[in-house]
C-alpha cells in the first residue's frame, strides 16, 4: 500500500539549519576547487616533464584524475542543491550518482594497491624493474581494475533497479550513497545486502591484502640494506603511497565504524565525507610535499606558466 513509483529523493544533507548553510556551501567550494586544481596540477606537470614519465608517476597521474571524477560525482550537486534550497535529487539521478561514486571508490582502491605493487617491483627487484613494469603491463593494470570497478558496480545498480521504494523517501546525507538508498526499500533487501558485503571482502580485502603483502617484503627488504642512506631513500619514496593509503583506508574504516557505534545519520554522513572529499583533496599535497622530483617539477612548471602568461 505504501509503495510508489519512484520519481526523486530527498537528500537532508548535513544540518537542518538555513543559517549553516551558506558556511557548508563555501566550505565544499572550496574543498572542490582546491581538489581539482591541485589534481589537475599534477596531471600536467606530470605531462610536462619527460624525466616523470615513468610508471609510479603514470599511476599517481591516473590517481589524480579518479579523485576529480571522485569529487565531480558528488559535490557539484550538493552545491546546486543548496543554492538551489531543493534537496530533491530524480531516481534517475541517484542511481547515476551512486553507479560513479562506486566506480571511483573502487578504481581508487585499485589503483592504490598497483602502486604498491609498483614500489615493491622497485624496491625489492630494482634490476628487473624496466623488464617487469613494462608500459603495456602498467596500461593493463590500470584497464583491468578499471574493468572490475564497472563491471562490480554494474551488478550493485541493476541490482538497485530491481528494489522497489516506499513513500518516505529521505536519504540522511548529501549525496546517494549506496547503503543509504537501500535501506529505503521496501522489498527485500537481503541480497544487494550479501551482494555488497561479498564484494567488498573480495575486492578491498584482495587491494588491502596486495598493500600489505608489498609493505611486508618492502621492509624486509629495506632492513637487509647496509647503508642507511639507502634505507632513508627506499623510506622516503614510500613514504607519500603509504600516507594517501592511511588516509583513504582510515577514513573509510572510519565511516564504518561511526555507523556501528553511533545512531545518528548525519554523524555517519559527515564522515562518509571524510573518505569521498578529504582524501581526494589532500592527495596532491601529499606527493607534492614529500616528493622531491615532483616538487622541482612543480616549480618548473609554474614558472614556465606564469612566463607565458
């Protein structure tokens, strides 16, 4: 009897509160731009220098435009929504949503275990690096895990489609997240559930396990190093994958963890945030702080910009 034909949703965001809003909006602004400038920066500086050529910086450049389709997927809406004051988001547009946020978040979660594959290839096997880390085993690298993420996200919204929807139709967050839309159904859910409990421990656990399995022989091979000049450079080249994966498994673990201990929505909303937004906006600093190369290439590159303009 409840049941209806699904026409939009409503999106309640972060807070209730008109007078948050305009704060929210500047907030998120600026979080998006400083996210896309600073990823597109690397994309071209990357491009512009040939010495960078090479396969850690082909998957740090792939890396970077992920996070801006990351973040285009999700906070152009919520900006329109709250100039807008129309929370409302069609079915169609939700499900488009939620098919790109799934995507990206695998793809990132691929492409942070070939790099670490990359560095262990690298540090572990430095005479055979240009005989394994071919460009056509790099292309193929990032094209399967392209593959899976579409192909995994493509079973979670079909899926989607075949749930049918009652009348309340209020999503607690600011942009369609997968779990969220499920829990409104009305028909049993109890598959997409299995469903998406399955494939994360297949594909995060299998990314997560890969990380792992290189960190393991990357320190053991570090410690069997006899300079500590050596052993400082290994550390130090590792050093920025290792603080963007803290950062995106931390978050990620954290949202989980907040939606286990707490019964607040918005709380689970606003650190769902903190793995699809900050990660993708601290990630350029990251590499382009703790990276030598890339720092000297920055420098190179905006210099030569700002000549030109």
């Amino acid at each position: 009897m409840n049941q209806t034909l699904v026409l939009e949703f409503l999106l309640l965001g972060l807070t209730d509160d008109p007078a948050q809003q305009p704060l929210i909006f500047s907030l998120f602004l600026s979080m998006y731009l400083v996210t896309i400038l600073g990823n597109l920066l690397i994309i071209l500086a990357i491009s512009f220098d040939s010495h960078l050529h090479t396969p850690m910086y082909f998957f740090l450049s792939n890396l970077s435009l992920n996070d801006i389709c990351l973040s285009t997927s999700i906070i152009p809406k919520m900006l329109v929504n709250i100039l807008r004051k129309n929370q409302t988001i069609t079915y169609t547009a939700c499900l488009t949503q939620t098919g790109f946020v799934l995507v990206f978040v695998y793809m990132e979660n691929f492409l942070l275990a070939v790099m670490a594959y990359d560095l262990y290839v690298a540090i572990c096997h430095p005479l055979m690096y240009t005989i394994i880390m071919k460009p056509s085993l790099c292309f193929r690298l990032v094209l399967v895990s392209q593959l899976i993420s579409t192909t995994d996200t493509l079973l979670h919204t079909l899926m989607l489609l075949w749930l049918s929807f009652c009348t309340d139709l209020q999503i607690p967050h600011f942009f369609c997240e997968l779990a969220q839309v499920i829990k409104l159904a009305c028909s049993d859910a109890l598959t997409d559930d299995i469903v998406i409990l399955v494939a994360a421990c297949l594909f995060a656990g299998a990314a997560i396990s890969g990380i792992i399995f290189s960190y393991i022989h990357i320190v053991s091979s570090v410690l069997r190093m006899p300079s500590s000049e050596g052993k400082h450079k290994a550390f130090s080249t590792c050093g920025s994958h290792l603080s963007v994966v803290s950062l995106f498994y931390g978050t990620s673990f954290g949202v989980y963890i907040s939606s286990s201990v707490t019964d607040s929505p918005r709380k689970t909303a606003v650190a769902s945030g903190m793995y699809t937004v900050v990660p993708q906006m601290m990630n350029p600093f990251i590499y382009s702080l703790r990276n030598r190369d890339m720092k000297k290439t920055l420098r190179k590159f905006i210099g030569k910009t700002v000549s030109l303009l």
